[in-house]
C-alpha cells in the first residue's frame, strides 16, 4: 500500500486564522485527490481565504491532483479573492506545475515559513 498523508498544521504566522497550512505527503494521484480537495475546499468553506499547501514530501503528483489545485483557485476566486501559495522543492513536482501553467495562479515556494510570511504579509 502507497503512503499517503495529509495534516494541518497551525504555524506562528498564521495566527490570524485567515492562513490555513495544509502538509501533504507521498503520491497525489486519482485515489487521493478527493482527500485533498475536501480539506482544501473545507478550509475555504470555513473562511480561509489565504491557503498554503507543503507538498515537500509529495513525491508525484498526477493531473488529477492538478484539477483539484486549479478548482481551489476558481473557488477562491468565486468567493471573493484569496491566494494558494505551494511549497516545493522537488523538481518532478515542480516541473508539472511549469507544464501545466498551474505556477501562473499559484505561488510557489522553497519553505513553509517564506510561503506563510507572504501570505500573512498579502492580509
């Protein structure tokens, strides 16, 4: 069985309760995405508006996983405005997002703490 897993996590910029830190591990495939799409959007539900997703244990990610991150955006956009911010350093990951043009309406960072500063900053 694949290893998979997703946590939130409170980080000391975001104590303004509007960031929600999301840390994912292991491979984002068609089996896991509806995972992370019901934690990405119940976050937006309960009123995060500013979204950091740590993929650095993601290992692979597949256009399922894709889909669900551009929804996220539409669905920050519908609801008013809001930022994803991704962090990642690894480069099979990151080259998808540059192949998809997913890095033009996200951010993309090397570390949670840089990824969380410009978020509580953008507040």
């Amino acid at each position: 069985m694949r290893s998979f897993y997703i946590s939130d996590v409170q980080s000391d910029g975001a104590s303004d309760g509007e960031v929600a830190v999301l840390v994912v591990g292991g491979e984002l495939d068609y089996e896991v995405s509806p995972q992370l799409r019901a934690r990405l959007l119940g976050a937006i539900k309960d009123g995060r508006r500013r979204l950091v997703l740590d993929l650095t244990e993601v290992t692979f990610i597949d256009s399922t996983a894709i889909g669900v991150l551009a929804g996220v955006v539409a669905r920050l956009d519908k609801v008013g405005g809001g930022s994803l911010a991704v962090v990642s350093t690894h480069e099979k990951v990151l080259q998808i997002f540059e192949i998809t043009g997913l890095d033009s309406v996200v951010t993309l960072h090397g570390s949670r703490d840089e990824a969380v500063s410009v978020l509580a900053l953008a507040g």
